[in-house]
C-alpha cells in the first residue's frame, strides 16, 4: 500500500509527507498494538522508502503511529525508535490523558 499510495511522488516532495500507520484491528477498537510489534512494521515501511528513494529520505521521513494512544500506551510507543508521533484519538476529549501524551518527553 506504501508503495502505491506514494506513487508519483518526488523525493523532494517527501520532505512534506507524514505516514499514520495503525493497524486495522485497531480501528475504533481502543486496542493499542505492542510497541515492538508497532516499531516493528515502521521499520518496516523506512525499508520500503529506502528502495522507493534512498536511506536519506527513508530515515527523514515522519512516521506516526495511530491506534488508541493512551497516557498507558504513549511512553512505550515514543520510546521506540522509529515511532516519530502518535495520532490521538479518543484520548483527545480528555483534557488530563490529552496533556499527559502531548507533554511526553523522551528520555535522551
């Protein structure tokens, strides 16, 4: 799907793309995937890019992932290392869990 939804696409328009990955069983299931399964398929996706343009682009390019981010959920997600961002769902109508994944900070 990567590889067709990019399609026509320069490497210098990449600099503008973010990918949102979630898992279909994840869909509006408040199920969050395993962080290493997780990191796993963006990993995944960096090798397609790599073969679609190069390394460069590949590692540059910002991947989220998607799929029922929590306050519970976030640090092991952001801790990955090809976790760029998560997309929030239903955790956004909570102020508090809201902060909480939006003010994360990865230990350096």
């Amino acid at each position: 799907q990567v590889s067709k939804d990019l399609a026509g696409v320069s490497k210098e328009d990449m600099q503008n793309v973010v990918i949102a990955y979630e898992p279909v069983w994840a869909i509006g299931t408040g199920l969050v995937c395993d962080a290493d399964a997780a990191n796993d398929v963006h990993k995944y996706i960096r090798t397609i890019l790599a073969k679609m343009y190069d390394d460069e682009v590949a590692q540059a390019t910002r991947i989220q992932y998607g799929g029922s981010v929590t306050p519970e959920s976030v640090d092991q997600l952001m801790g990955k290392s090809d976790i760029d961002g998560c997309l929030v769902g239903g955790a956004s109508l909570f102020a508090d869990k809201f902060a909480r994944i939006v003010n994360f900070k990865k230990e350096m």
